[in-house]
C-alpha cells in the first residue's frame, strides 16, 4: 500500500535522524531553545556545512523547524516529530512486551 510505504519513509527518516549522537546532541538543545544555525555550529568542532546538514536531516524527519530570520536560520524542536518518535518506539515496546508474554506463558505451560 502506498500508505504503508510513505510510513515506512517517514520511519526510515525518523530513525536515520536519531541515530547519530550529533544530530540527537542537536535535539536536545533546540527543545530546551532556539538556537541558530551558526549558534549550533560554534558548539561543535565540525565545519558550519556539516552542522547545517545534520539541521536538514533533522528538519526533514520533522524533528525540527527551520526558519528564516533576518540572515540567520533559527532551528527549534517540534515537538510533534519527537513524540511521533516516542509513539513508534511504544508500539516496538509493546510487541517485545507481547512476546516476552508468550514465552513466559509457554515456559510456564511447559
């Protein structure tokens, strides 16, 4: 279904995102506030391109929001990319959880 494979993205999107410590370092500041590129690209010792393209990457699984102003380009958390985030890895804890149940059952039927 095409639904399903536009999900699929969006997770392969959201995950590919939050598996680099850099790119969750840039998550957890931009919740706590907003910074700008440049702000964010002063905290890290890797070049101001780098820096903007671990923001695209953020800002395209909508863990983050970029906006212009002025000359500077402000990055905030959106807070509904994370808990998105957090709704998916429920519902993996909820099937590991489902499992664990099923072989304590087995094992106690056993």
């Amino acid at each position: 279904m095409v639904v399903d494979q536009l999900r699929e993205t969006e997770t392969d999107r959201l995950f590919q995102a939050l598996a680099d410590s850099t790119r969750r370092d840039i998550i957890r500041r931009v919740t706590g506030g907003e910074y700008s590129v440049s702000g964010l690209a002063a905290l890290y010792a890797m070049s101001f391109a780098a820096v903007q393209k671990h923001v695209a990457v953020l800002e395209r699984a909508s863990l983050v929001t970029k906006e212009k102003r002025g000359r500077e380009q402000i990055v905030r958390g959106n807070h509904e990319g994370v808990q998105e985030a957090r709704r998916l890895l429920d519902e993996y804890e909820q099937i590991w959880r489902q499992r664990a149940d099923r072989i304590a059952r087995i094992l106690t039927e056993g």
